[in-house]
C-alpha cells in the first residue's frame, strides 16, 4: 500500500475530507485521536510529554512547539511528522524570541564577536510573535547543521503552507518556516512585520 492509499484510509476513518494529503488538519486529527489530553486532578495543568511518547513528536520540539502562537503549533508538528514519514529526522530547535532577544542575535557580528547569524532587529523578526520556527536535521542525537536534507525538508514545509527561509533571495535560512497570516496575504514583508507589531501592542490575536 502506497502513502497516498494510507492517508486517505486514515483520512476516510477520521471523517476528514479526502484527498490523500497529509496536512496540518489531517496530522491535528491524529494527534488527537491518539493522544488523550492529559490533565492533573483540580487545576488542570497538562502533563508535558515524554520522550519516545505517544505524539510521534520528540519532547525537545513539543517544549519549542509550545512557545509558537497556537495556530502554528500544528504546521510544526506536521512538518515533524511529515519528514519523518520520508524517513529524515527533524526536531523544531526555536520558536519564540523575546525582542530582547532578538537584539541579541542581532548584535553578533556587529557589536559583539561572531558571524551574522540575522538581519531582523528585535520587533522585526516573525520568530518575536511566534509564528516562526527553526528546524535542526538530526541523525540520531546528532544535530548537522548543513545538509541537503534541509531542502527535502523544505518542500515538505511549502506543501504544507509554510513560508521557508530556503527561498528568501538574501541570507537564505533554510531551517526556517513561518505562517503568513491571511492578512498578509498580499502584503510585503515590512508591511507585514508592521502589521504584526500593531496587533501585539493592542493585545490583537495575531492571525484575526
């Protein structure tokens, strides 16, 4: 049985549309039917999951994962699960950035030692509203931070919807996906960062 017969089987079974694609809702309902929320008696707290747990998802991407605005949380995992089903081991190695931290990373290269690892300012990366993710390629517990795996990953990640870093024409970022908001849609990236800065500082949901 081919890939395509398996997801739309899974797909008819969980009364999803069927079109034999993997994406975000068909790898949501998965997860959902396979992990049963899991909550502490009176104050519900959710169990952080455990390494070589049921979500398919190592426990290291699901403490990054968790930072993400929710609305991203299951492209990241998809992504995760969809390399993994191509048979390349991705885990999701940052998420969210304070813009103080992102002063930080800016300021390598320029007013403290090390290369230039970013051209984004704090407020002007997508990584400080949660809507962007870095991956790393693993063999084992072993990170490689170049390889060709990157690209595969990223084809995976623009079937998904995801923007990737892959594409950018300067300081490609090949670990890197985010979701544009439906807003954006049409909107350049300094409109869009512009736009994303307004809402936070109003409290706005970032994808409303």
């Amino acid at each position: 049985m081919d890939i395509e017969t398996m997801v739309r089987a899974v797909q008819k079974e969980l009364g999803l549309y069927v079109d034999g694609k993997a994406g975000p809702n068909t790898w949501g309902a998965i997860h959902k039917k396979i992990v049963p929320a899991r909550t502490g008696g009176g104050g519900g707290n959710t169990r952080p999951p455990t390494p070589g747990g049921t979500t398919g998802v190592d426990a290291r991407s699901e403490s990054v994962i968790a930072t993400l605005h929710p609305q991203v949380r299951a492209y990241a995992r998809s992504l995760v699960l969809k390399a993994k089903a191509a048979g390349i081991t991705i885990k999701v190695i940052s998420g969210l950035r304070t813009y103080a931290e992102q002063e930080a990373l800016y300021a390598k290269g320029r007013t403290k030692p090390g290369p230039k690892v970013t051209n984004a300012r704090g407020g002007y990366s997508n990584h400080n509203f949660g809507i962007a993710f870095d991956v790393g390629v693993f063999d084992g517990s072993r990170y490689i931070p170049e390889s060709p795996r990157y690209k595969a990953v990223g084809a995976l990640g623009l079937e998904l919807g995801l923007e990737w870093g892959g594409n950018w024409k300067t300081m490609r970022d090949e670990p890197h996906f985010q979701l544009r908001p439906h807003w954006a849609s049409d909107e350049t990236e300094k409109d869009l960062l512009a736009g994303l800065r307004t809402r936070k500082d109003a409290g706005r949901d970032l994808y409303a």
